[in-house]
C-alpha cells in the first residue's frame, strides 16, 4: 500500500519505491531503502507535503512522491 494510506503514527517496512529514477537516488541517498523502516509522522495542513520518521530522523516528501513509496504495515 502506499506511505500516504498509513495512519498517523504508524509504522511500516518499505517494499517498493516506484519514483522515477531521476527522483530516486535522492531518496536512496537519504537512507529511503526497500526494507527500511518508517513512520507517518504528519501532513500539512493541506496534505502536501507530508513527513515520515526514517533511520532517527524526520524526512519530508512531497505528496505525490509519497504516494509511489509502497509499504507494508506492521
């Protein structure tokens, strides 16, 4: 399911990023694996962008890249 779906809060395991590659080694760069753990912390106010909780500290993505991030619940 994509990062947006999870609730507030929770957590989930990364299973796919499906950022088109000239967007992706940025988040590879950031620590964003397959397989790393990550927390929904908050969306603005108008839902974009939104931050998540990754390797200890606080990442913000923007919505629509979010939403290619596929995860699985824990």
């Amino acid at each position: 399911q994509p990062l947006t779906s999870l609730a507030l809060g929770s957590a989930g395991t990364v299973t796919a990023i499906q950022v088109p590659p000239e967007d992706r080694a940025r988040l590879l760069e950031m620590g964003l694996l397959v397989g790393t753990r990550v927390e929904l912390v908050r969306f603005a106010p108008l839902g974009d962008p939104v931050e998540i909780k990754v390797r200890g500290y606080n990442l913000t993505l923007r919505k629509h890249e979010a939403d290619l991030i596929l995860v699985q619940p824990k």
